[in-house]
C-alpha cells in the first residue's frame, strides 16, 4: 500500500495498545454497569480504530487512481460503511473514452 509506512503503523497501534492498557487498568469491580462500560469502550475502541483503518485505505486507493479521497471524509465521519461503498463504486465507473 501506498499510504502505509512504519511510523503510521506503530503510532496507531502504540495508540491503541495505550488506550487498552488503561481500560484494562481500570476495574470493573462487581458491578454489572463497569462492565458494560468497559464492553462500551472496548467497541468504541476497536470501531475507531477500524475507521481510521478504512479510511487510511481509501487514501491509499484514490492515491493510486489520482481521486481526491478528502471531499469523502465528512460524510464518512457520519455512516462509514455507505460512503465506503459509494466511494467503491465511484472508482469502479467507467471513465468516458
């Protein structure tokens, strides 16, 4: 890929190993609701990581056909999965000969 490098990829995953370490760190003691909070967090956790996961993709794919990926990223902020797909069907088209 084109957008990846080794100093994105560790920063994203030192970022996430950080953000466990302090939910882990953090007990739930016996109640049901720390549970469910620290359930929450975790799949905050790992849906924003697989967003930002997505859209590094997307840069990497409009890179490679000279698309702008920017004008895509508000949308993609509201309803990631949609706009994933418009944006695969918008670089699918096929171009005017």
């Amino acid at each position: 890929m084109y957008v990846w490098s080794k100093r994105i990829v560790i920063g994203l995953l030192a970022a996430f190993a950080i953000l466990l370490a302090w939910f882990l760190l953090q007990s739930p003691g016996a109640a049901s609701s720390n549970l469910k909070i620290h359930t929450t967090r975790w799949i905050t956790l790992n849906y924003t990581g697989l967003v930002i996961w997505v859209f590094v993709w997307m840069i990497d794919q409009a890179r490679v056909r000279a698309k702008n990926v920017w004008i895509w990223l508000v949308p993609f902020l509201f309803a990631p999965l949609p706009v994933l797909m418009l944006f695969i069907l918008y670089l699918q088209r096929k171009l005017p000969a």
